[in-house]
C-alpha cells in the first residue's frame, strides 16, 4: 500500500525520478551487454558472425514482442486496478498473464526450431551469413521457453512501483551474460554458439531471481492458485492493451525484413555487418528513453485509475523533457566519436569507413524520438489501445519501409537512401505523435471533466 501512495501523492519530480532512474540503470546495463556481446562476437570470431547475428536479431525482438504484450498489456491493467483500489483483480490479472507468456513461450521455440532455415532466409541470410545465423538462434530459441516470463513478469514489478527490483532483474540478467560471453567465446573458444549458451544461461538466472521476488513477501502482487484460473475477459484486456507493443517489435522485424534484404542487395554482407554494428548503438542511446518511459507508466496509469488528469499531464511534459536530453546527448557523442566506437566492434578498414558514414546519418534525428516514444507509452498506459497503436506503427509502417524501398532507387543513392531513411521517419513519426496527442488529450480531459 506504500508504494501505491507513493504512486498518488508524491511530487512528480521526485516520484518520476526514482522510478525512472532504477529503469534506465537497469536498461544501459541490458543494452550495455548487447553491445559487449557483439564486441565480443567481432573481435573473436569477425564481422561475418555480427552479420549472423543481425539476421537472428529479429527474431529474437518477435519473442521480445510477445513477452511485451503480455507485460505491458498486463502492467497497465493492473496499474489501473491498484489506483481503483481493486488488488484482488489485479492479482487476477498477473495469474492470467502467467499462463498467456508461458503458452507463447512453448510455442514460439516449437515453430521456431522446426522452421529455423526457411526463417532465417527469409530474414535476409546469405548462404555466408545462414551458418552463423542458424548456430546462434538454435540456441536461443531453447530459451524463449521462459525469457517471456521474465520479461513479462519484470514489467508486473514495475507495475507496483518497485523499481529498483526491475533494475535488479535485468542488472543479474546483463552482468551475468557479459561474464559468460568473455568465458565461452574466448578461453573455451566456442564461437557464436558459446554467445548464444551465454544469453539464455544468464536468462535462466533472471528467472529465479523474479520468481524469488514475485512468490515472495516483497511483492505488492499476491497470485494464488485461483488466480491461475483463464479468465478471457482479462486475457482479452491484457492482450488489447499490449498489442501496440506487439506491433511496434513485429513492425520492426518487418521492417529488418526489408532492410536486411535491401542491404545485402545494395551493399553485401559488409553492409548488414556495419548495420549489426549501428544497430547496437542505436539500442544504446534508446535505452535510457525506455528506462523513462518505464518510470512513466505507472505512474500514469495509476493516477489515470485515480482521476488525477492533473498528475497525470505532469508526468508526461516532464518524460518528454527527460528523453529529449537524454537523447540528445547521446547522439552528440555518436556524432562526435563514430570512429572509436566503431572500432570497438572490429579492426577491419571497410568495416569501419562504412560504419562511420552510416553511423552519422542514421543517429542525426534521434533527439526527436523521445517526444514519439512518450505519446505511443502514454495510450498504453490510460488503456487506449488505438491511438498507441497508431503512434507505434507510424515510423516503422507508415514511414521507414515505403522510404526504404524507394530512397535506394531514387538517382541511384543505393546505400545512401537506406541510411537517410533511418532520420527521415524519426522526424516525420514524431510530427505525427504531436498531432495525435494533442487531440487526444482534450478528449482525456474531457471525458475526465464530465466524470468529476
């Protein structure tokens, strides 16, 4: 009940802060491991394997996308019921949001082994990059088993406002994959198969870890066996409520669809090598953004359940605030160092001309995101699936994949077109967002007035 109170009567700074702070700290250590991962991968095996691994990537966000689903989904409808004062649903909720993740889980690893080639192909593997992409995502496939869990389950702790176990469960996750990374790839010498043992080993250890906190005495959510119990009503909220962000990870696996298949055709396997690269550094710089947006959502949410549309307001301009700096400084030090970070991933001389080109181009407009990323988390965290669906899918479907097909062919800029795509839906899905929250807003505030 602390945490809830906290939720409703702190001061926003504060309140923002301390749950924010935790969030990013735990998602710069995630994307941190991302980043080591592939350094590792680069130095010890060479950039064919990062190409490799930028094909399995998709794949990997598909399985990331259903866990968010039943998270976030889940995380919004039970912020909800905790600011209504109702636990007892909430608890329903969470029990619901175990069976869903787990049944996705079984699922995904069972389609995924059997259609493993087919997949990858698909997702732009070369008959060079295939071997590497395949060896990799056998592995980590046996681990979508219980990843989503934890995914999803990570998000429900946020949900109650504890923060900093959140953190903990990706910081446990991130340093024990680095750690074992360094131990298979490199004094075992066992390649990227050994990166991929790394991932779901250290997986596997955030999953005690959660199953610890969630079955145990700190948590503000208490599932019982009646809890267990399929309810499609709530199934159906839940999954309502996180398809957004179901979309927006598929739309970005549609869209490295395109991409990767636009890059092998323009540029070879170099190319989605230097993609792999930028890739990892975008992730970075957007992370601390979803770190915010973390500590935004449930506050919104419950004060949302509360009828605190002033808080609510609040909270938002401030996360805007947050991510607009945040953003911007990190894109100042891509700008600036491009050819030391690039390095950091491998030696090569084409390698790293055409990563520093591409990086410089592709990070240009990311100051901007964070204002997108806010307005498509804010209607998922009030339960209006529509509009966040909406703001999700606007850079990727409506923007990045129609200029990723024609920018390439327009006065023969090939490559060049592919990388000035990456800015150019920054700046168009984030005039977008802007419109929309605007107008819905006035009717939040609205609906609201009549209600009081």
């Amino acid at each position: 009940m602390e945490k809830n109170h906290r939720l409703e009567s702190q001061k926003i700074t504060k309140l923002l802060m301390n749950l924010s702070l935790p969030a990013t700290v735990g998602m710069l250590v995630n994307s941190l491991y991302n980043i080591v991962d592939t350094i590792f991968i680069g130095q010890g095996i060479g950039y064919l394997a990062i190409g490799g691994l930028t094909i399995a990537f998709p794949i990997q966000m598909i399985i990331m996308a259903v866990a968010q689903m039943v998270g976030i989904g889940a995380a919004s409808v039970i912020s909800r019921n905790l600011g209504a004062k109702n636990s007892d649903r909430a608890n329903h909720v969470a029990g619901n949001s175990f069976i869903a993740v787990t049944f996705f889980g079984i699922l995904i690893c069972v389609i995924g082994l059997l259609f493993i080639n087919p997949i990858l192909r698909m997702f732009g593997a070369t008959d060079i990059l295939l071997p590497y992409a395949r060896e990799y995502l056998q592995v980590i496939l046996l681990g979508s088993i219980y990843f989503p869990f934890v995914v999803s389950s990570n998000s429900l702790i946020r949900a109650e406002g504890n923060a900093k176990a959140a953190m903990f469960t990706m910081m446990i996750g991130a340093i024990s994959n680095i750690i074992l990374d360094y131990i298979f790839i490199f004094p075992l010498n066992m390649g990227i198969r050994g990166a991929a043992l790394a991932t779901i080993i250290s997986q596997f250890i955030s999953l005690i870890y959660v199953l610890v906190y969630i079955f145990g005495k700190q948590s503000t959510i208490k599932v019982k066996l009646h809890h267990l119990k399929p309810d499609w009503k709530i199934l159906y909220d839940i999954m309502a409520v996180g398809f957004p962000s179901f979309a927006r990870q598929v739309a970005g696996s549609v869209m490295a669809i395109i991409l990767n298949n636009s890059l092998a055709f323009y540029g070879g396997e170099l190319a989605v090598s230097v993609y792999g690269v930028v890739q990892r550094v975008i992730m970075f710089l957007f992370m601390p953004l979803f770190g915010v947006v973390q500590g935004m959502q449930p506050i919104v949410g419950y004060n949302y359940g509360a009828n605190r549309i002033d808080r609510v307001k609040e909270t938002v301009k401030l996360s805007i605030m947050a991510t607009t700096i945040l953003a911007s400084v990190g894109t100042l030090f891509g700008e600036l160092f491009p050819r030391f970070i690039i390095r950091m991933f491998d030696n090569d001389p084409a390698l790293i001309e055409n990563g520093v080109y591409a990086l410089r181009i592709v990070i240009s407009m990311i100051p901007v995101v964070g204002v997108q990323i806010i307005g498509a988390a804010l209607f998922q965290s009030i339960g209006k699936a529509i509009p966040s669906l909406f703001l999700t899918l606007s850079r990727q479907v409506l923007f990045f994949i129609p200029l990723v097909l024609i920018l390439p062919r327009i006065y023969g800029l090939g490559l060049l077109g592919i990388w000035i795509t990456f800015p150019l839906s920054d700046v168009l899905a984030t005039i977008f967002t802007v419109m929309l929250m605007k107008k819905e807003m006035k009717i939040i505030e609205r609906q609201h007035g009549e209600a009081t």
